[in-house]
C-alpha cells in the first residue's frame, strides 16, 4: 500500500529526533572501519593486535564524540 507506514517506520518517527538522528550519523561517521580496512590495517602491520586496536579506539571515539554532540545540544536545544 502506497503510504501505510510500516511500524519501523512509526517507531522511527516517533522516537528519532533530529539531535538523535545527528549524533547517530556522527557515530556512524567516526566508529569501525570496514573489514577490508582491519585486514589492510593487519597486511602493513603484521600484528592483529593494532587491528584491534584501531577498532575499540574508534568505537570508543565515535561513541565519546557522539555522546557529547548529544549532550550538549540537549542543552542547547
């Protein structure tokens, strides 16, 4: 049906605020890097340990930065 909204839709709608919806892009901007990029990251350093690294600091990264983007404009807004 042309127009029914679907009930991911509805809850989406409801609940996703545009400071939400900023701070999850910026999150989604800044964590993991695909897994071709962890394997390259493997291949020049011959360590999975840097891997690893990279993936939990960008994880912890995008979710600091994420965190205050949305903080802070709870207060602003």
């Amino acid at each position: 049906q042309i127009g029914a909204d679907t009930h991911l839709q509805q809850v989406l709608r409801n609940n996703l605020t545009p400071l939400r919806a900023f701070s999850f892009m910026v999150f989604v901007l800044l964590y993991m890097p695909c897994l071709p990029g962890v394997v390259a990251i493997h291949g020049e350093t011959n360590r999975w340990r840097w891997s690893a690294f990279v993936v939990g600091y960008t994880i912890v990264l995008a979710w600091i930065v994420s965190t205050c983007i949305y903080q802070l404009g709870s207060l602003i807004l």
